[in-house]
C-alpha cells in the first residue's frame, strides 16, 4: 500500500474504528499489528515517518540486556530474552544472530562474566542463541584483530540479536497492512473528541495537505514515547508528566575498527556505563551516552561531550584510537524512561514499560525496549479491548510472521533484508537494468529501492528514503547528502512533482544530514 491508498482508507472509512494507534514507532506499530491480526479495525497516525523518533536510533540490539541481569532485573531480561527468540523466529531477514564478546583485563573478569553469562544462557532457555564460553587470549584477538592487547587476559562469548531497527518498522507497518489495518504516516493528532468525559475519537491533521480530519474510534491508544506527557496533556492539561528522557548517542566508523563477525561489550566503563562495538551493514556501531534531557524533540543533536566520552571510551578497548575524522556518522536518539519518582539518574531508571488508562479511557503504553514491543503490544491490546468493550479476541503475534519473512537467503546479496520482497526489486531491475544501478559507490543501495520505497514503503520525501528504508544516513552521512539529487529525482518522477519540490527536499536533507557530521557545529565543534 502507497499513502495515497492509506489516505483513500481513511477518508472512505465510515462509523467507529475499533482502534486508534497515536504513533508509528515500534510501540504504536507493534499495537498496530497485533490489533489488526487480531480482526479489529485498526488505523495508525504517525505525524511524521514510521520510526523518524526514537524507533530508527537504537543500538540494533534484539537482547535480553546484560545490564539489567546486572542491576538484579531478572524477570524483564526472562521477558526480553523470550521475546528475542520469538523475533528472530517471526523475521529472520531483520534479526541475526550476534556473538558478542567480553574482553577480560583483570584477572576476576573471566570467572565473573563467565558465570554472569551462564545465568543469561539459562534464562534463555529454548530460545538461547547459542552457549557462552571463555576465550583464550589467543582466541580473542583471532576474532577481534583490533582489541587493545595490552593487558589483556582473555574474553567471554556469549549470543545476543542484532536487527535494522527501521527496517523493521517498516515491516510492521506492512504487516498490519496485510493484516487489514491501515498505517497512516505524516498524519498528526492534535486533540480528542469526546462524548462527555470519555474519548470517542481524535482531530488529526495531515502535514503533507494541512487538510483536518475527525477521526472517531472506541479506543484510542497513546504510543508516542518521548510525546507521551504531549499528548496526555492534550487530552487532560493537568495530566502528571511520567516520561524522563534520556539521550544516547552512537557514532559510526568504518569497518577497520571492528574487522570480523564479533561485537565488543564493555559491561562496565570507568563510569559504570555499557559500552558496545557492534558491526552493522559494513561498518562499527559505538555507544551509547545516557544523558537526562528535558527539550523533547525528533531530531535530537548529539552533544560534543556525549561524541567525546565514546571516542575517549572506544580508544581504551581499540588498538587504532578512532578520531573526530573516523566518524562516518552520529546519530542520538530519546529513550522514553517511566520517572517513578524513585530513581534521578537515568541509566538506574527501570526499562519496563508502563500501562495506564486515564479516566478518559485513553490507553497510554511507554517505556520498554524494541525487543519488548511484541510483548507491550499485547499487553495493550488486551487492556485496550477490556475499555472499549470489544468482542475478546487472542493475541495471535507470538507466531505471526513479519512482512518479508525468510528463512534462507544469501547475506552477501545487496536485497536481502527485504526477505521475500527482494524477487520483485530484483524483477523490476529485470525489466529497467538502469534500476539496477548503486546510488552511490561507498554504500550498497541500488535506484530500484528508491522507487519501491514510494510505491510499496509510503515513503515520502528524501530523508525516509535515506534515513528508514535505507540506512544510508546512519552509515555515511556524507555520502548520503551525495546522494540526494538522484533520490529527490526519482521520487519526484515517481511521486508526480516538480523541480521545485526536488529542490527543497534536497536542500531539507542536506541541512538535516549535516547534524549527523561529527564536526557539525550543532554536534559540538570544540570537539579536544
Ligand atoms: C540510544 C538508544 C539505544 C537503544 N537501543 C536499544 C536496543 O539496542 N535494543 C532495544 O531493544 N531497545 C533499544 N532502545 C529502546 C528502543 O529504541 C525504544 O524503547 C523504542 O524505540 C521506543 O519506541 P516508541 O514507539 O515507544 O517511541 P518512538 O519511536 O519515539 O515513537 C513514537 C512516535 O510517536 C509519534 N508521535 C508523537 N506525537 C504524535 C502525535 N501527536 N500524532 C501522531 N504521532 C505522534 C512520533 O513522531 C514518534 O514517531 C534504545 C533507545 C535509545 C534511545
């Protein structure tokens, strides 16, 4: 389905939608698509693109979260490592299996990650990934070549998930769409009708046409993370504020930091803080910073301190130092933390998510992980079907497969994580070989995606192309911006507009991409 045909739902829909998704990050969709495999008629309305907040930031990791086993949170890393078994089962085009490895530079390191990462293998069960075991300090470098040797005693490997986060929201939109629901992006919600206290239904506005809609539902659910006190104060202005805010940062170097298959985690920095090294489509990952922030927005600037304190952490885990020059990009993203009054510093505050329904029937769902979303989704659906007195229907997503799904495929082919999709690409480069051109010679993307974007991915403007159904901003911010003329030309010959069109959206993209160029001065360009 194309926007076009998604608005064309909407605006022929009459009566009473079942649900009302507000949000198109992993938590809104997710609720999207359990809502609509379940039967119920269910409409989504992101204000922008699928995952253009938090839901495209993340660290790409599927887990069950070392940390938290750490902190002694044992029932959400059971939760979360069930749910990584179940993602990797429903779309292994997106999710692979990572081996991680824990560098060891003290001599108690080895004994008490070894015997911490036996309990995570246990509590995965069924669904682990593969067992953990102690490397020598041999092994450890065969596998990660660049690892700081001084000192080093050797590594424990454990398994974990890695996945392309806004890919797979991309996905989950087109799985409700085959579901029966109907995903809207660019669509804001700016209030709530009512029939007396209660909610029956929202005011959007479209951002493409400015064109208001009354939209009316007997549930309406609130998923807009870091939006999420935004829009319970749009319904109730004395609403309490639940979210605390935290940013964090990853920075992207090329490949030769991280030759090999293997990720580095660093459990404990200096500071206490997590550090990974995670390869992603041809390049290292690091992060990530944990900085309490009150200004909420959906393009947060990475601050020079937060660029700082990883380049500082990296350099003491890599042999080659990586510099401000190394940064191929920098990308922050908002983790929406549930304040429950009892902890101030961000990193302590718990990451389970929260379920509330206000007296006016609105059901808000936050906090949680992208791992967890499956499990959130469910949650709220059962909770939300309870308020608005549906007809009770079972979650059927813990086996539900996810648009695109594929078992076998090869991973050296340029297409694959579009799993099942990629035979049409691949036919209609058949039938245009000119679509079967790279976009740019430093990343792997071909022309033939831009146009499947628009007709198949409801992408509309330059950025949801370069930053969500690829990833070429996150993976090389400038060859991105190199990028955009030939995009913003095929787009507009697809999308029917004109050379003026073309022009502000490569302009709005350079402007944009520029914030994820290290030297940047919104990133901090007093960089030491
Ligand atoms: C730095 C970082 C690293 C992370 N790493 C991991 C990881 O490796 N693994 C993991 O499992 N989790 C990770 N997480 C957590 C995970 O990314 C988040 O929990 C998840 O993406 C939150 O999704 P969401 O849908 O709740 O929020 P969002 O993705 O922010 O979606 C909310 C959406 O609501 C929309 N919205 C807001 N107001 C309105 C309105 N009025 N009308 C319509 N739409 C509206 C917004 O535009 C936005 O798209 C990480 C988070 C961060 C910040």
């Amino acid at each position: 389905m194309n926007r076009d045909q998604a608005i064309e739902a909407l605006e022929s829909f009459e009566g009473y939608w079942d649900i009302i998704v507000i949000g198109g990050g992993a938590t809104g969709l997710g609720v999207g698509v359990d809502a609509a495999s379940r039967g119920y008629r269910t409409l989504l309305l992101e204000q922008h693109d699928f995952a253009k907040g938090t839901s495209s930031r993340s660290t790409k990791l599927v887990h069950g979260g070392v940390r938290y086993l750490r902190q002694g949170n044992i029932s959400l890393v059971l939760e979360a490592l069930h749910e990584r078994g179940l993602l990797i089962r429903n779309a292994p085009h997106l999710v692979s299996n990572q081996a991680f490895i824990v560098p060891n530079y003290e001599w108690w390191d080895g004994p008490f990650y070894g015997a911490g990462m036996k309990v995570y293998d246990m509590l995965a069960g069924k669904l682990g990934l593969g067992p953990s075991r102690h490397l020598s300090k041999q092994e450890t470098l065969k596998r990660i070549p660049t690892l700081e040797p001084a000192k080093l005693r050797g590594g424990v490997v454990y398994h974990d998930g890695q996945f392309d986060d806004a890919r797979l929201a991309v996905n989950l939109a087109q799985t409700m769409t085959d579901c029966g629901g109907i995903p809207v992006n660019y669509m804001k919600v700016t209030g709530f009708s009512k029939v007396g206290e209660m909610i029956d239904g929202v005011f959007a506005t479209d951002m493409e046409t400015g064109k208001s809609h009354g939209i009316h539902a007997r549930v309406v659910v609130n998923a807009t993370g870091v939006f999420t006190d935004q829009v319970l104060q749009m319904e109730n202005p004395g609403a309490t504020p639940m979210i605390a805010a935290s940013q964090g940062v990853h920075l992207v170097l090329d490949k030769s930091f991280l030759p090999g298959e293997s990720a580095i985690m660093v459990p404990q920095t200096a500071d206490g803080r997590v550090l990974f090294v995670v390869p992603w489509h041809g390049r290292a990952v690091v992060g990530t910073t944990d900085t309490p922030v009150s200004r909420i927005s959906l393009e947060p600037r990475p601050l020079a301190e937060e660029i700082a304190f990883i380049l500082a952490h990296a350099a003491l885990y890599l042999s080659k130092d990586p510099t401000p020059g190394d940064i191929k990009s920098v990308f922050a993203g908002l983790r929406p933390l549930v304040n429950t009054g009892k902890e101030h510093n961000t990193a302590a505050i718990s990451r389970d998510h929260y379920l509330v329904v206000s007296e006016s029937g609105l059901v808000t769902i936050t906090g949680g992980k992208w791992t967890t979303y499956r499990k959130m989704a469910e949650d709220t659906v059962n909770q939300a079907m309870l308020v608005a007195g549906l007809d009770e229907r079972e979650c059927v997503t813990k086996k539900l497969r996810i648009h695109g799904w594929l078992k076998h495929f090869d991973s050296t082919d340029p297409l694959h994580y579009y799993g099942s999709d990629a035979i049409h690409l691949k036919k209609m480069i058949r039938t245009d070989p000119g679509l079967g051109e790279k976009l740019h010679p430093d990343l792997p993307y071909l022309r033939a995606e831009v146009t499947w974007a628009v007709q198949k991915e409801m992408a509309r403007t330059v950025e949801d192309f370069l930053a969500r159904r690829s990833r070429a901003l996150v993976l090389d911010a400038r060859a991105a911006m190199a990028m955009a003329p030939e995009v913003a030309g095929i787009m507009a010959r697809d999308l029917g507009y004109d050379d003026a069109w073309k022009t502000r959206q490569i302009n709005a993209f350079v402007k944009l991409a520029e914030n994820y160029l290290a030297a940047s001065p919104a990133a901090g360009a007093s960089l030491p």
